[in-house]
C-alpha cells in the first residue's frame, strides 16, 4: 500500500492553479495529506496560471477553498500555518517560453529552500484543449529531470483524455515526445476512491468468490452510475461531452474492468493494467440486440419535492441539442470467463436518485425441490458493491421464513464501510495525488487502456452523427430515465435494480 512507504522530496506544479478543481480538490486533498502526516518532508506547491497573483493572495484563496472542501473540519491552524509556507504562486502565459523560462528559475530557487531535491511533479488543471501545448513548453524549457535515479519528473493529465480515439491517440503521441509512459500519470479519480479500490480486494483475498465469478454462476451484471443532479451550470461543457464522455468512456468502463479481469499476476501497475487492457479489448456492443443501445436526455420534472428545468432549457445549451444525459447499453465482454454474460451499464443525470454500484446478478438454482408456490418465491442471488454513497457490500439470499410451512424469503446480510471502519475514507484526490508523488502508477490509465475504451465508444459516437441508434428518449426528471432502456434489458427477461 502506498501509505507504508515514505514519500521522496519533490514539488508539484499546478497548471491552472485558479480553477476549480485546485480550489475544491487539489489543495484541500494536500492539506489532509499534510494533517496525515504523510507529504514528504520537503515538498512545496508552486500554482501556475495567468491570472496574477501574488503568493499571499493564493495562500488566502487555497486557505477558503480548505476551509469549505477539505473532509477535516475545522483548519487546523498549526498545520495550515506550516503547510501555507510551502505554497507559492507563479504567473505566466501558457504559450510563451519566457514564462516557462521564468518557471524554471523560480523551481530552482524552491528546490533549494524547500530541499526537494529535482524532483518535479506537473500536474495539469487546465482545460483539456491546453493539455498539448503545456506538456511541449515543458519538454522543451528544461523542466524534465530525466536521469533517473538522481531526480524524477513525472506529468499528471486530468480527463477527459481526448474526445475520441483519433484525438486520444495524438494527444498520447504528443506527450510521449516530452515524456515516457511510465512518467505519465492519466487520473481517472474514481480509481481512487477506497470503494472501487476494494473491488480487486474482496475478488482476490477472499478465497469464496473468484472460484464462482464467471459464466457458470454469474447470470448478469448490471452497473449503475445515476446522478440526481443535472448538469450544474456547465452547460458549454457538457453540450460537447454528454454522459458517453464523461461518465462511460473512462469511469463506467474502468470500474467494469476491475470486475471483469483476471488476477494478475502481480498486484504491480503493469500486471494490473496488462489486465484490465484485456478486458476493455474483449468488450462490444451485444451484437444480437439491435437494441442494445438507448439513450436519453431529462426533460422538466421533480427533483427531491422542487421543479426543475429540462437539459434544453439549462444555461449554455443550444434548444434543438441531441446530447444525451443518460446512456444504456448491453456490453459482452468476448473470453472465456464471460461469454454469454450480458454487462448492462447505465448512467445519467437527474434521475431519482444518486447511487453508483455494481450489482452481479448469479444463476437461479434449481427449483424443482420446492413446492410450485414456494417456486415463484425464490430469487437469485444477488451480490451488491455500492461505491456511493452509502459505501459496502451486501449479499441477498433465500432465507426460511420461521412457521410451518416452507415459504422463502430474500434476505440481505449487509457489510457497510462507515460501520465497520468507523474512520473517514480519504478523498480519491488524496490516495491520488500521494501515488504519484511514490510513482506508483497502478490506480492510473495507461495509454493503451485509453485507447482501447475510446475504440469502443468512438465507433458509436460517430454513428450517432451519421444517424445510426441516435434517437433520444426524453425521461422526466427524477423518474429512473427511459422506458427504452426498461425494454432493452426486459426483452432479455430481466429488470434493472430498482433506482
Ligand atoms: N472541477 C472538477 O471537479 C473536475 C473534476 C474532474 C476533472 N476535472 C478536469 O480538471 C481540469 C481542470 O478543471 P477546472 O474545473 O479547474 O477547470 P477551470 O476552472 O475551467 O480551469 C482551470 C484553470 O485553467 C486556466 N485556463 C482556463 N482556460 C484555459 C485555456 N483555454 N488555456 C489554458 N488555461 C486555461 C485558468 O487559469 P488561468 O486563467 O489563471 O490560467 C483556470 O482557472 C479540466 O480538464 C477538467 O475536465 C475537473
């Protein structure tokens, strides 16, 4: 586990160190770090943007953004006071050498007065249209430390990775000109979150499942990813992603692979990663269901009792928009452990409720024992993995219900991480950010993985603008979305989980 191990020295750069993202998640997720105990002992934060700043202004800015995001309540004073020290500020143009120039004597300077030693970590907050040019100006101002062991330079890319494979793969070649694969770190951060990372434990260190994970007992899989928000003022964005790319692509597909793929060999970046590749290259469309595809788009509704808007009358979207906000599809994942197992995946966006989980439906036993009422009493086995919220694992069984006669009942034995654990789970940025500075690259994407996913999704994404399975259903608001997607899976005799 990354935690054991001691964190080297080194500083992270922050491209676009104003945003959001910096403000809700980068710095708070430093912070609980530094609360830890666990950033290296000489570390420093150098933000990087346009926007001029002077160091104390961004230490005041950071200091908000902890003070509302952080998952410790209140600051800390003593720890806040220590850990503002080691963060600075350096305006510049992304498109001008001089500012990477300027970057590089600043670098020297804090590499001296926080001893850290050469070692450098990028991290790329910006919009994703910046991400090429940001990764050149680097590469070429001097700012890779190559000569490993002496000191490490390591670049951290937020999604989305490319819009679809073409784009992937260019942008994987462009940054592969500055760095080498195992110096790039693509963050997908519901990797990080102890909930999907547990899906590898309980499959792996417990010896009662892996023996029953496959075709023989596994009737179905059914993974949900259901927000009950709506898109939140980000309109402009969302008008060019739509839920295929920023739910499907990256994190519905990755959590599908951490239950698809076989045990590695070693629980080492590479063998999980070889893996999980496996996986995605195996994985199509259900090729016997012409309907295995339904997508969606909320219009008005009820959302938690208040009315709301439908997707085309939100900020920042055009009237006539065919961007889905919800997508079902019907995947076969094409080996040997799961032919003939459907994978039924789902996300959207105001439906009724949040809930991200995997739910693997096994095979009905036998019935033939049981009387023929007690017969339509019986229901399979399902095991549930809820990554939030509400985060564990419960299993539903047939339990004898107490009197004479032989009527079953489902019942459900629950194990619930807050419970259990009774500690708070770190925020994915976090374990995230704390792997990279180890150079532990397990819980990133690679970029063949990236790849791969894209090949599945940009073959029908670009069918949808040549008008191959490109009707939108629209679905009330708060309702559980399309009647389209309940037909999808009953045609194949089986029922979503309730949502
Ligand atoms: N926010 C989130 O919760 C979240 C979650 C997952 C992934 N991400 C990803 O993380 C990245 C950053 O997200 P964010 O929400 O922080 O973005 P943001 O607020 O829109 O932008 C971050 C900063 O980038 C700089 N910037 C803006 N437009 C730019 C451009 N065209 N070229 C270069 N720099 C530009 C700005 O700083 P200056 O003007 O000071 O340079 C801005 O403050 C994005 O790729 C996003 O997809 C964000």
């Amino acid at each position: 586990m990354a935690n054991s191990r001691k964190a080297p020295n080194c500083v992270m750069v922050i491209f676009g160190a104003s945003g959001d993202l910096a403000h809700r998640k980068l710095i708070p997720a430093l912070y609980n770090l530094a609360v830890d105990g666990l950033l290296p002992t000489g570390f420093a934060v150098i933000g990087f943007g346009r926007k001029p700043m002077t160091d104390d202004v961004f230490r005041s800015e950071m200091k908000a953004g902890v003070a509302e995001f952080s998952r410790s309540k209140p600051i800390n004073e003593d720890v806040w006071t220590a850990f503002s020290t080691q963060l600075h500020y350096q305006q510049g143009s992304y498109d001008d050498h001089a500012s990477f120039d300027a970057l590089n004597d600043r670098l020297k300077v804090i590499d001296a007065a926080h001893e850290t030693a050469g070692n450098r970590l990028y991290y790329l907050s910006t919009p994703p249209e910046a991400y090429a040019l940001i990764t050149e100006r680097i590469g070429t101002s001097s700012l890779v430390q190559n000569q490993p062991p002496a000191a490490w330079s390591r670049v951290v890319i937020e999604k989305p990775f490319g819009h679809d494979l073409q784009s992937a793969r260019d942008l994987n070649e462009h940054v592969h000109k500055f760095f080498r694969e195992e110096q790039i770190y693509r963050i997908d951060h519901y990797l990080g979150k102890e909930t999907v990372q547990n899906i590898l434990v309980f499959r792996f260190a417990n010896g009662i499942f892996e023996p029953i994970w496959d075709r023989r007992y596994i009737d179905h899989i059914q993974i949900t990813v259901a927000e009950n928000i709506g898109i939140e003022n980000r309109g402009n964005y969302y008008e060019t992603s739509g839920v295929v790319r920023d739910i499907v692509q990256n994190h519905l597909l990755q959590v599908l692979a951490l239950i698809a793929m076989e045990p590695p060999a070693e629980f080492n970046a590479d063998d999980v990663r070889n893996e999980k590749l496996k996986v995605l290259k195996a994985l199509h469309l259900d090729r016997n269901n012409a309907n295995g595809l339904v997508r969606g788009q909320y219009g008005p509704g009820k959302v938690g009792g208040v009315v709301v808007n439908g997707y085309v009358q939100e900020a920042g979207v055009a009237p006539d928009s065919t961007t889905e906000t919800y997508l079902a599809m019907k995947l076969n994942v094409d080996n040997w452990r799961w032919a003939g197992v459907p994978f039924y995946i789902r996300s959207g966006k105001r439906l009724s409720r949040r809930v991200t989980e995997i739910a693997i439906q096994f095979r009905m036993p036998p019935r033939m024992l049981f009387s023929e009422a007690t017969r339509h009493e019986i229901e399979p086995n399902v095991l549930v993995m809820t990554i939030q919220p509400d985060e564990g694992i419960s299993l539903k069984f047939g339990a004898k219900r107490p009197g004479s006669g032989e009527q079953v009942q489902p019942v459900v034995m629950n194990f619930n991480y807050g419970e259990s654990f009774n500690i708070p789970a770190p925020d994915a940025y976090e374990r995230l950010i704390l792997d990279c500075v180890l150079g532990d690259s397990t819980l990133f994407t690679r970029a063949d993985e990236v790849e791969a996913a894209w090949q599945l999704i940009s073959p029908i994404v670009e069918g949808w603008k040549a008008g191959a399975n490109s009707f939108i259903e629209q679905y009330r608001s708060g309702s559980a979305g399309p009647k389209g997607s309940d037909d999808m899976i009953q045609q194949d005799g089986r029922k979503w989980r309730a949502l």
